[in-house]
C-alpha cells in the first residue's frame, strides 16, 4: 500500500473521512489538517517532547484488538533522533509485553505527550514502530552520547529494548478540558519489585475468578 505521503492523500483513515461526512464536520477537519497537522516534528514540537516526563502510548494487535499504555521518565526520557523519528526506551516490566507483543504483529503506534502543570497541552504523535534490543541499540555508532548513556545499566536497571518510532502525524491536542495539575516532590522507585510501592493488588483481582485459571 502506498503511503499518505506519495498518493497525497488527506492524513486520517477512511472511516475518519467517511465520520466528517456523516456528522458534517469536513470544512472543520480540513481545515485542521491543513493548519494543525505534520508529517514531522517542528522545533516547538521537539522541544514539548523534551520536557514530557510522561506519555500515553496506543497499540493493537494484528486483529485489531487494542491496548492503551502508560509510561514515565526523567524529563526526555523519549528521545528525539530526528524530525522524523523517536526512540523510547522499554524497561522490565510485569512481562507481559502487551505493547511490545502487539508491535511485533501491528507496527502502528499512536502516542500523548501532555502538559498538565503549565501549558496544559497535548501533542499527538502517530506512526510506524519497530523493536530493537538494547544491545543493538547500543551499537548503533550514530547515536547521540546522551542516548547511549541512557542505554547503559544505571542504578541496577537498563532497558531491555527500544521502540523506535517513524512519525507519520504530529499534530496538538487543544487545552480545553485538560485539567491543572500541582506537581509534588516525592521518591519515585524506578524499576522496584517492592509490592507496596508497585501498589500491589489495588483492585483485588488474585481473589476474582477468570476463565483460563482452573479453580
């Protein structure tokens, strides 16, 4: 198939276009593509991602089937490489790999970079992923120095691999009902397996049956 980009295609699935359609917001949609959206990242943009110590990731597998994630760093802990691409590094988790297992079958990712504490911004970033461990990654010569340092063990913990993003849409989420929030100092525990500040079994689910455990 070929890409929005050569055919010049509206940015947006068919469905999307077929939506506007259907509920008369065209002229609105076209209007925002053609003043909001992006194929790249700006300077502006780049700088956002810069300072985001946090951001929304969406992914589903190859039947469609979704799932929404979470992750969190150091201020840049997604690091740009280029107006074109992103680099987010993926430490051990609970090993389930829901977004990792779903690149490896679907390569889409859409991510939410938001401002909650000035700006209350959002930026949108939509593209194509691949995985590459870290070992790879840290051969990769061309890499920035900070980027490699971030790829070295610190404080008994790595990444175990990369996401590596090739931005196809960039474009902002408006403030209107993005609520203000008042950061606080507190110790954060990267990479803990201490359950109480995992925060545990919060929603009581070890005692709720489910249908692939026999009882």
């Amino acid at each position: 198939m070929e890409s929005k980009e050569k055919n010049n295609r509206l940015p947006g699935s068919d469905g999307e276009h077929e939506a506007q359609k259907t509920f008369g917001s065209r002229k609105r949609a076209d209007a925002f593509y053609n003043n909001q959206m992006l194929n790249y990242l700006n300077p502006l943009m780049k700088k956002f991602i810069s300072e985001r110590e946090m951001v929304f990731i969406s992914t589903s597998d190859s039947k469609g089937e979704c799932d929404s994630s979470f992750r969190a760093g150091d201020p840049g802990f997604v690091h740009i490489l280029s107006k074109r691409k992103l680099a987010l590094p993926e430490y051990r988790g609970n090993g389930v790999m829901a977004s990792i297992g779903n690149i490896m079958e679907n390569p889409h990712i859409g991510m939410v970079f938001i401002d909650f504490f000035s700006s209350r911004i959002g930026l949108h970033v939509n593209g194509h992923a691949t995985i590459i461990d870290n070992e790879s990654f840290i051969k990769k010569q061309s890499l920035p120095k900070k980027i490699l340092e971030d790829a070295k063990e610190k404080g008994g913990k790595k990444p175990e691999c990369w996401i590596m993003i090739e931005i196809e849409e960039a474009y902002i989420h408006c403030s209107k009902h993005i609520p203000k929030f008042k950061k606080l100092k507190q110790e954060i525990h990267w990479g803990t397996d201490n359950e109480i500040f995992k925060g545990g079994d919060a929603f009581k689910a070890k005692s709720c049956s489910r249908p692939w455990v026999q009882n």
